[in-house]
C-alpha cells in the first residue's frame, strides 16, 4: 500500500518556477538549473532526476519528504 493512500496525481508534486538559478549541466539539450524559486518564493536545489515506474511514468510515492518535481522530470529539494 502507498504512503499517500492510493496513485496520487503527479500535478500535487509539481512546482511552478518563478526564477531559475544557473545551469549546473543539460538533459537533453536543455539546461538543468542548480537552484530554482517557485511562485511562493521557496528556494529549492537540484536533487537528481525523477525516479519513473516501469511504465516509464514519474513515480511519486518515491520521492523523499521535501522533494519536488520540476518539468520534464527533475527533482528540486526544498531548502529551510
């Protein structure tokens, strides 16, 4: 059984950037940021890439308390 109670919608995990730090190496040709700020003003830091299910779909029950998800699959760790 999953920590969230069932398949939780991967939208909840998420963040809106509102500012981008420098890039610290690209995926895909695009830069990967070492810091971002969402819409709220929390500071995150570049965590890994998004861990995926077999079905190759981001798994969110496998992220660790204060992770999120930045597009295309990411994951920023929230700082303070």
């Amino acid at each position: 059984m999953s920590r969230f109670g069932g398949k939780v919608p991967i939208e909840y995990f998420t963040l809106e950037i509102d500012r981008a730090g420098p890039a610290i190496g690209y995926l895909g040709g695009r830069p990967i940021a070492g810091t971002v700020i969402d819409t709220a003003g929390q500071h995150y830091r570049y965590a890994g890439l998004a861990p995926r299910r077999p079905d190759g779909e981001i798994d969110a029950e496998a992220l660790r308390p204060r992770e999120w998800i930045v597009r295309p699959g990411l994951v920023y760790f929230r700082e303070g």
